[in-house]
C-alpha cells in the first residue's frame, strides 16, 4: 500500500508542477485539465513500475497434489479405489501430478499402480522446499507416516473408505540358514491378519515343496497376529533347499502374500558343535547367532540332569558316548558350562575349541571398557560401551595370544580380560565371564555388540572352514522391491556375480557387480522381482529367495483422511506490477494521450 501511496503523491505533484497556472480564457481549460490527468496517471504508472508495487492482495500458492502409486492398493484384486483416487487427484491438481511409492516423478497417473513401496518423505521435502501445502491421496498405509507432520497448515490427506479384506499372510519366518542333515529343527511363523477376523485356516511347512509338518491355524481377530513353532525333521543329503511356509485361511482374498520362503543350506556333518552341561540364556541367544548370522551348520547336545543328554531342537534322549564322539570329531567345538566334563577340552579332537563358562554366581559389577586389536576389534569398533549390561566373571581371567574384550569393575580402576585367544598348537578362544544375554536382550546396539562378539569368535574359529563365497545376501527373508543388502565374504573389495531366476522364458542371467569401499562390509544393490534366482559368484552358488512385496501384507492403517501438517502456513506472493502487461500499455496510452491533448490546447 506505501508504494502506491508515493506513486499516487509523485503523479499529483508533477501534474500540478506541470500544468498551475496553465488554465486560462482562450486555452481550453477543459482540455488543459485533461492533460494535467493524464500526465498525473502517467506518472503513477511510472512510479508504480519502478516500486513494482502489488496487484492485489497475497494468496497462497496452489498446493502440491500427490497420488499414491504402490501395489498396496489393489490388495484383493480390487481396483476401482485407485482408479477413483487417480480420477479425483487429477481434477484438483492445477499442476503436474506427483506419483510416490519407492520413488517420486511427475508424470500422469498409471492406470494400475505397481510400487513395491510407499515413502511419502520425497514428496513431502518437494512440498516443503517449496513452500506449498499438499494433497496427498493414498490407501491409507504409508511406511514413513511421522513425515507428514513437517508439512505446512493447509494440508490434507485423501483416504478412501476401503472394504476391510480377509486375508492370513506369513509376515516372518525365523529359521536356522545352515542344518545338519536328519536333524529335527524348529521353525517359528508369524501369521498376521487383515481387517477382518479369519475363522481359521491351516499352516504347512515345506522343503523344496516336500511336505515337512503342518498345523492348524487358530482364528484371528482383525489385525491379530499370532505365532506358530513347527518341528520338521531334515532329509539326510547335501546341498541347497528351499524352505516356504505356506497359510491356507478359510475365505481368503488375497493368495499372492501366502508364502514365505528362505534358502537353506543342508550339510552331511555339522560345521559346529556345541556341547553343554548347564543350557541358560547366554547358550540360547550364541545359537541363534550361530545358525542366523553366521550361517555354520550347527548341532547341539545339552545335558538335563546328571548323565542324561538330549539332542537340542528335537530334546531326543542321546547317549554320553555319541556326545564325546561328536566332540572328538568336531571341526569347531563349543564346551559351555562345565568345560571339563569329558576330560581336558584340548584333548577333544584336533578341531577348534571353544571354552564358554556357565551362570556365574560373581556379582554383575564388571562391564565392558574396550576392544583391543584382535579379530574382534573391527566389530566392535563402533560400540558405545556405556550403553551396555553389566557382565559377572565366569572363573579365572582368561589368557591368550590376543585380548577381544576388556571390563572394568564398576568405576574403579581393576580392569580384566573377558575373551581371549591362541592360534597355537590350535585355535582356541576362551570367554571368561556370563550374562552377555543381557546385551542381546535389552536390544538395540546392545543386540548389535552381542552378534559381534560371537560372530567374530566364530569367524575367526572357523578359519579356513567359513563360508568361501566372495558376498551372500545379510538378511534371510528377502522381499520384492527392497534393496539387497549384501555382506562380504571374501577378501575381495569388488565382486562380480551373476542371477538367473527360475522359471523364465529367456534364460538370460543378471550381472551384477559390488563395490566394497573404504573397508566397508556390506553394501546395497536394486531390489529384485519376487522369484527364485540362482546366484553364481567366486567361491560356490547360492539360492535366493525373493517373497511377495512388504506392500501386499496385512498391515493397519497409519494415516486416515483430513488435515495434515504442524508447520506455518505460508502466507503466499501477492502479484507485483511489472509481472503485468496492463501496467506498460496503461503508461504508454496516458503519455500519448497528454500529448496529444497539450497539442490541442496549443502547449508545448
């Protein structure tokens, strides 16, 4: 308002600057006057443009409209929510339509949506960068919801109302990734439902589609999940198989999330055995890092009262004799509890020992402090120590070649080792204290430093013997779309590998090459289609299994329709003058029309 102010007072001033004193008998006043009102609504014109003074009053930008682009939608089979969806982002988008799900483009919305995804950060970083507030249009099931608050006031979400579908889907499968062969394993499904119950159904377990165990399925509430531990006896042979766990529900709408499948190495003699006379926690939580992370094919012997010893998994009576033969003929053995139940431990065979000492009854005052250069100090690198349990010492320190862990008696100066290690006359790792449990079970980076341990231990024990394969897949569970992670195996920072997956017309493979840098030891490529591929790379083969996309599992809502948005409204630009046409034309005709009023009226 001030520059139109100052423009209005410049315009008066020079008009009566110009034309005091002009008016007179014989000079056409009328005319005269004409002129000074002109050069006046020149001068504001002029004045105007230089101030680029404003149009009109400030409004806010048009917002953003975004549609959700991820399979998610057609859960069911059903398809006309998103077509109703895309029809209403259309209509009230005054710009290009943004699609998000596993990325985000501007382009006209799909007639089926396919995103193995649904990540809404993107789209919520263009709207605020830019300034605008956004329409987001969605089936309600974002995987990054908290996102949308840091979107501006003015904000909304376009949900739907969605039929609630019945449909059981196996959500995670816990299982051992290397057996023994004619081994009896345990693996745990957990079985999720939609929006509405499921009356019940029937769970089977299955090897390279050879029926292993099956058990029924109880029913579930809407959105109820439920777990399930099933026994399978392992076939007796060698090489790769594939494990599904597959859920049949009385009325189920959705058959492509009905399987769950992991690859499973199946070996003639355990890589690692564990023999131990007193099962606690800290023996439970060493065996699953043993089968799930380091991936040894693992058999354990567990001793339930005074010469009675059970097969663990199966809890099948075994006698003393096979416990001290497996003992002898392990490559790797692991003794916990009491470490001298059948003699001196490195009398045992000529493989790797590993000392592990029962619950201690020592007082939890010591905790962890360091890790000295050892095999496990790369692991441990980046252990914030003040965040992990206390630790109880299981007997005397023990002592080695090389130091893996020290702890520090509360806040005094007394300082022990906790794990130590020799390579001579063979390897050789002691762990000297208990209640490492608790680090796995708190969770978190304590959970993180709990694998490390044991998974350095068992990495270096195992030596020659590890697994040759330059990279392997980290997680066990892979699902369509999601990036790979990829662990290093080898001593190879580039690695070259190739995937052919099954069932395909053309039988041409993937090559795919992953760089290791900066000592790093896993890296992320593409996510793939659901499927099994055959892996070739330096070292041996693999079998992945790809499951049905994160996207078609049941899984609650996490937005619901209406406004969105914590952050400042922004207040908008009103339009300036020299963003016009009208102002230029406007000036041009008052000077022209002053002229030609100052020649009628015979001024120069």
């Amino acid at each position: 308002m001030s520059a139109w102010l100052l423009a209005i007072g410049a315009g008066i001033a020079l008009a009566l600057l110009g034309y005091t004193g002009r008016v007179a008998v014989g000079r056409a006043p009328l005319v005269v006057i004409a002129a000074a009102l002109a050069r006046g609504g020149a001068t504001i014109m002029l004045a105007v443009l230089l101030l680029d003074a404003p149009l009109g009053r400030s409004r806010p930008p048009a917002p953003l409209v975004a549609l959700d682009v991820s399979t998610s939608w057609n859960r069911g089979g059903a398809s006309t929510p998103f077509q109703e969806a895309a029809t209403g982002a259309r209509r009230e988008s005054s710009g290009p339509l943004l699609l998000f799900g596993d990325s985000l483009r501007e382009r006209s919305a799909p007639t089926e949506p396919t995103d193995m995804a649904s990540r809404v950060a993107p789209v919520v970083e263009r709207a605020v960068g830019s300034g605008r507030s956004l329409i987001l249009y969605t089936d309600g099931g974002l995987e990054d919801a908290g996102a949308l608050e840091r979107l501006p006031r003015g904000s909304a979400v376009r949900v739907p109302e969605l039929p609630p579908l019945l449909d059981a889907a196996p959500l995670a499968i816990d299982a051992p990734r290397a057996v023994v062969g004619g081994d009896t394993v345990e693996v745990a499904v957990r079985i999720g439902a939609a929006g509405r119950a499921v009356p019940g159904g029937v769970v089977r377990l299955l090897l390279d589609d050879q029926p292993l165990d099956s058990a029924r399925l109880d029913s579930l509430p809407a959105w109820g999940e439920q777990r399930m531990a099933m026994r399978a006896r392992m076939p007796s042979h060698e090489g790769i198989a594939i494990l599904r766990a597959v859920v049949a529900a009385d009325g189920d709408e959705e058959p492509r999330n009905d399987t769950l499948g992991v690859a499973l190495h199946l070996s003639a003699v355990a890589g690692v055995t564990v023999v131990s006379t007193a099962p606690d926690f800290d023996l439970r939580y060493m065996l699953e890092v043993l089968r799930g992370t380091t991936a040894l094919p693992t058999r354990a012997y567990i001793q339930v009262a005074p010469g009675q010893w059970r097969r663990e998994g199966s809890l099948a009576p075994v006698g003393v004799e096979l416990v001290r033969d497996a003992a002898r003929r392990a490559p790797i053995l692991a003794l916990h509890g009491d470490t001298a139940a059948f003699g001196a431990p490195m009398s045992l065979g000529d493989g790797a020992v590993l000392l592990v000492p029962g619950a201690s009854p020592g007082d939890l005052q010591w905790y962890a402090v360091a890790a000295p250069p050892s095999p496990l100090a790369a692991l441990l690198s980046g252990t914030t120590w003040d965040s992990l349990p206390p630790l109880a010492i299981g007997g005397a320190p023990p002592r080695g070649e090389w130091t893996g862990l020290i702890v520090q008696r509360g806040r005094q100066f007394e300082r022990e080792a906790a794990i130590a290690g020799s390579e001579s006359p063979r390897r050789r790792a002691v762990v000297g204290v208990t209640g490492l449990w608790r680090w796995k079970f708190r969770g978190g980076l304590s959970a993180d430093a709990f694998s490390a341990v044991w998974g350095g231990i068992f990495d270096w024990m195992a030596a020659e013997r590890r697994d040759a394969r330059a990279a392997l897949p980290e997680a066990a569970v892979l699902r369509a779309g999601e990036p790979v992670v990829w662990r290093r195996g080898g001593a190879d920072s580039v690695v070259e590998l190739s995937l052919r997956r099954r069932g395909r017309v053309d039988s041409a493979s993937t090559s795919l090459t992953l760089s290791f840098t900066d000592g790093g030891t896993t890296v992320q490529s593409p996510g793939l289609a659901a499927g099994v591929y055959d892996l070739t790379v330096a070292g041996g083969e693999a079998v992945l299994v790809v499951n049905a996309s994160r996207e078609l599992l049941p899984s609650r809502p996490t937005v619901a329709a209406g406004p969105v948005g914590l952050a400042p409204s922004t207040t908008g630009v009103a339009p300036r003058a020299r963003g016009a046409v009208w102002p230029f034309v406007l000036l041009v005709l008052l000077l022209c029309a002053e002229w030609l009023l100052r020649r009628r009226a015979g001024l120069r």
